[in-house]
C-alpha cells in the first residue's frame, strides 16, 4: 500500500493539478440558447421521487417538468453551499495555523469561483430563477475550533453528496449535454476538493479528539449525523413541487422524505461519506 | 382548562398583553407544537422565550421550521425575510408572518 504523502507534498501536488486544469468557463462552456422541454434534465433516478408511486403517477411531461425544477434545485442548492463555502475559506486563508494551505486556498477559491458562476448561470439562463436558500447561519458551537471543525466537515459532506449527484449526471446520455458538461467540469475539480477537505477534516478532529471529552465528541458526532439528514431533505423542496404542478408540496415532502425507498437511496447517497467519517472515528452511520 | 405553558412562563401580566394584541392562540400553539416534536425542550416556550439565543432551535432545524411556517401561512416566505433576527421568539414570528 502506498504511503500517504505528507501535507505539503499533497498541497503542492494538487496546487500543480489545479494549474495543469486551469480553464476558463467564460470562454469554455457552450451554451445552447435554450434547451429542450421534451426528455430529462435530471437523472430519472435522482429525482426525489424515484422509487415512489409518486413518479409512477406522474406523466410523461411531469417527469420532464420536474426534472427540469429538479435540476435548478440541485444546482442552486450547489451555488448556495460554494458560497458559504468560499465565506469560510476566505476567513481563515492567511490565519494563523493556515500558513501550509493558503497557496492552494487561492486555487480553491478560484476554483469554487467558477463552479458557482455556471451553476448560477444555467439556473437563469434555462430555468429563469436560483432558488432561494431557507438556511440561516449561526453557530452551533461556543468553542471556535469544533465550530471550524464542523465548518469544514459540512463543506465535505455536501462536496461529496454533491459529488454523488454529479457522477451520475456526467454519465447519463439521455441529459442535455451542457448538463452533462457541466456535472464532469464540477466533478474533475471535486475530487481534488475533496481529496484535501479530507485531509484537513481528519487532522482537525485529531485535535478535536485530543482536547475534548467523549461526551463533546458525541455531541459533535450527532450534529454531523443531523446534518447529514438536513443535507439529504433539501432536495425535497416544496418550491419545485409547486413549480412542477404537483399537490400538496410540503405534504409530499414529508412523505418522501420517510419513503422506505427513499431512505435507501439515502444511505447509497451517503455512502462515501458516512464510510470515511466511521474509519476516522466518527460513526455517522445512523442517518437517514 | 389549565393555562397552556407558553402563558405560564412569562406571566400573567404577558397573558393580558397576549388578548390586547390579538394574538391567534392556535397558530401558536402550532408553532410551539412543532418545536417541541422536532427538540423536545426542558425549558418552557413562551411568547418571548429566546428561540436562537437560548438553543430551542438550531440551524439545522431551522429550514423545517421555516417550511413549516410557510405551510401554516400557505405562502413563501420572502428571502428577505430569511433572517435569524425575525425567527427570535413566537411573537417576533407571529407579528412578522401571520399578523395582517
């Protein structure tokens, strides 16, 4: 087994990566000035009503439609988390403690930059709207290094759920190929992401795990838990219901949200992520 | 009928203030109600308890709460107003979403 690289060998290889991919979006995306209202947007089997009754019910043009309403929900829940995400890093990039990350913090931001622009530009261009977040920012712990923690453990979870999502997507021929463009360019820069947000996660709950009782880390283990679930439930947005001509949306996402079906695909979605939090001692294995 | 305990935690002199500001005793309840099926509480709501600054809700159970609010109201609520400082207790809720 090859051994793992150190955290400036790593830094500095996934610095020469982000160089090596450098594009431009402005220049580089092509986008079609409209795109079909007949076939999928979305991967049937992402929608948040596959493996229900309900999308059995659904005619063809309402799967279309949702699909449609599905995907700018996915997408604007994405440009939300980047901007959140980049507001963190932005806050510790030449913090004391954060000397060894700051150069790739840089490629990072310029990284994440780009990302939330294509996926603000498809919502207006092709579904005429972001939907707007519900989320309200404040913090869940007193002490600012399990708050940092958590920062960053969130920032890893919604990357590599997102993630899920967009290696299905990139794939999936029967999409409009800018989605499919879209979904590789977002995942090509995840996986370098991901592969640091790992590795800052694990070291910063090393020290988590140095300094705080059992019963904090319990605490903390639960919160992660919870957001898991939280993360999970915003793709079932009342909104697309209602754009989507469907009844009863916040009803309907009750329902699906406890569906035997859906809890399944939960647990597929969280897979990656609940595997790397349990090998590093933190057994997020109860959600959904 | 005993005093629903969102009266009894602040008080009589807020149960008068509650009737004179013509304040829907069900939506709150509803309100309360949920809070409580989401986080059962081991302080008692009231009208002006401190939801955010005293723990009774967190972000993460915010969003549910917020869609709730909205279900109860049976429209959006406005991103403007997706701010912590019109989610601090009942009354800033119900003056802020469901008074007309």
């Amino acid at each position: 087994m090859p051994s793992e690289k150190s955290l400036p060998d790593l830094l500095r290889r996934l610095c020469e990566l982000s160089v090596e991919h450098a594009y431009d979006p402005h220049r580089e995306l092509e986008w079609p000035d409209s795109l079909p209202n007949e076939g999928v947007w979305m991967s049937v089997d992402l929608l948040s009503l596959y493996g229900t009754d309900c999308l059995e019910e659904l005619t063809k043009e309402q799967l279309w439609k949702l699909s449609r309403y599905e995907l700018a929900n996915f997408f604007s829940l994405t440009v939300h988390g980047i901007r959140d995400l980049m507001q963190q890093v932005l806050s510790c990039i030449y913090n004391t403690g954060y000397e060894a990350e700051s150069d790739y913090f840089h490629h990072f931001l310029d990284e994440e930059n780009k990302h939330m622009w294509f996926f603000a530009e498809f919502c207006k261009r092709y579904a005429g709207k972001i939907y707007v977040t519900r989320k309200m920012q404040f913090p869940s712990f007193a002490e600012d290094d399990i708050q940092t923690f958590i920062a960053f453990a969130k920032i890893l979870i919604s990357e590599q759920i997102g993630d899920f999502y967009n290696m299905r997507m990139m794939r999936d021929e029967s999409l409009p190929a800018i989605v499919q463009k879209l979904n590789r360019v977002h995942h090509e820069d995840e996986g370098r992401h991901i592969a640091m947000g790992r590795r800052l996660v694990r070291e910063m709950y090393m020290r988590i795990s140095e300094k705080y009782s059992e019963q904090r880390r319990r605490e903390i283990v639960e919160y992660l838990r919870r957001y898991m679930e939280f993360f999970v439930s915003s793709f079932y947005n009342p909104g697309v219901y209602r754009d989507a001509d469907l009844d009863d949306p916040y009803e309907l996402r009750r329902t699906l949200i406890r569906h035997p079906a859906r809890k399944k695909f939960h647990r597929q979605a969280l897979r990656t992520t609940s595997r790397f939090f349990s090998i590093h001692d933190l057994d997020l294995e109860g959600a959904m | 009928m005993s005093t629903p305990t969102y009266f009894r935690s602040a008080g009589a002199s807020v149960d008068s203030n509650i009737a004179e500001a013509g304040v829907d005793l069900k939506t709150i309840e509803r309100l309360r109600s949920w809070i409580m099926a989401a986080k059962p509480q081991t302080i008692e709501i009231g009208l002006d308890t401190e939801l955010i600054n005293e723990g009774v809700l967190d972000s993460l159970l915010m969003v549910n709460f917020v869609l709730y609010i909205e279900e109860l109201r049976g429209e959006e609520i406005p991103e403007a107003l997706i701010h912590t400082h019109f989610f601090a207790s009942l009354r800033v809720i119900y003056d802020t979403f469901f008074r007309s």
